[in-house]
C-alpha cells in the first residue's frame, strides 16, 4: 500500500504567473483534500473533491482550483499568484466521511 | 464560525517530564477532534481521534481528552523524549468534509 505523494517538493514562482501542484492518493481512497498552511498557522481548507467532483470549499477565490482524475490522483491549480499564496500546500486522502486523512508531505510554494 | 486556538505556542522541557498541549475550539457541534504531529520536511500524521461521543483516547504514552461542553481537549504526553520533539496540531471535523485547525505548539523536548 503506497502512501500519499505529492509534486515538485518545492518551487518558486513569480507574481501573477500560474502553478500545478500534483497529488497521487493512497491506493483504495477515492477523496482527496486540499489545504494551505502558512507559515506558522494551520492548515486551511481549500476543497475537496469526490470522484472527479468538487465536495465542498474553503474560504479560497476562484484562482484556485482542482481536478481530480479517474484514479483519484488529483491536482490544484492556482492562476493570477499573489505573494500571499506563498505556503506549504498540503493534500490528505480518505475515504468520503472517512474519519481519517492520510497526508502528503507537501508542496513548498514560494512567490516573488 | 469554529475557531480552533492552541496555548501554549510554543513550549520548552527537559527529558523525562509530562506535559499537557491544550487546544480549545469556540463550536460544541463538531464530529470528532484529532490530534495530529508534524515534522518539518513531512506531513501531518494523525495521533489520536476522538469521537464526539468519546471522552478520551490513548495510545501508548499518549492521552487526549475531549470536553465538548466547555469546548476543550488536551493532549497529554508522558514521560516526554527528544523524538516527541514536533509540532503539535489539533483540528475539528465540523462537516462532513472539513477539519478546523490550530495553529499548533511547537514542542521542544531537551535531552
């Protein structure tokens, strides 16, 4: 049973460009979350999706959005980046209403 | 609105000692609390799980408790070692799809 991975570990981004962040599930789980965690905060939640639809979102603006696939990998899209968006970008797969989240090790984003 | 605050920030012991995390949320309905560890480089993993119905959790050196009525739950760690040495996060499950979190403690066990 493989655990959550996520990709790149890190990257850097200019203001107002546009970034991918991919995310493959733990193998059987067909939800996948999404959330930001700044520096020194806890995460925040941005969405989840349930078999390739959106299940529920966070306090977040359009610019961010998602995808996830037929095998339940997943991806979140950020358009138009603010400075702001600089965090560590964190998914966590389940099963729907599962009670546990299994999480990646994140995706380091920094925009200058 | 669910708003999740844990005290102390930050904490600081020696090898050896118990310790107690608090974490404190502002809305009774939730469906569970947990308690999760954090390690730089690394995700979240999940420690204990407490059903709203349940008024504590352990395993092995480690104890939670959850009061709902007074919106509070500590995670109390025993005999504390230098690899407890993370960031402690916990969050509310208040729908069926969204955890509410704290900021978290950092905790920092001396040798």
């Amino acid at each position: 049973e493989t655990g959550v991975t996520q990709s790149p570990t890190h990257l850097i981004k200019t203001r107002g460009q546009q970034v991918t962040l991919r995310c493959s599930s733990q193998s059987g789980h067909n939800t996948v979350s999404w959330y930001q965690q700044a520096l020194g905060q806890g995460p925040q939640f941005i969405f989840q999706y349930y078999r390739e639809e959106e299940n529920g979102r966070g306090n977040f603006p359009p610019r961010f959005s998602g995808l996830q696939f037929p095998n339940y990998s997943s991806e979140l899209n950020v358009n138009a980046l603010e400075l702001d968006d600089s965090a560590l970008y964190l998914c966590a797969s389940s099963d729907l209403g599962g009670d546990t989240q299994y999480f990646g090790p994140g995706t380091r984003l920094t925009v200058l | 609105k669910q708003e999740v605050t844990q005290i102390p920030a930050a904490l600081s012991v020696p090898e050896g000692e118990n310790l107690v995390l608090n974490c404190s949320f502002t809305d009774s309905a939730i469906y569970n609390l947990q308690w999760f560890r954090q390690d730089p480089g690394k995700g979240l993993t999940s420690l204990l799980l407490i059903q709203s119905s349940q008024r504590e959790q352990t395993s092995g050196r480690l104890n939670a408790s959850l009061d709902k009525s007074s919106g509070r739950s500590t995670l109390y760690i025993a005999a504390s070692q230098p690899g407890d040495s993370a960031t402690y996060l916990c969050a509310v499950r208040h729908s069926n799809y969204q955890l509410i979190w704290g900021a978290g403690t950092k905790l920092i066990i001396k040798p």
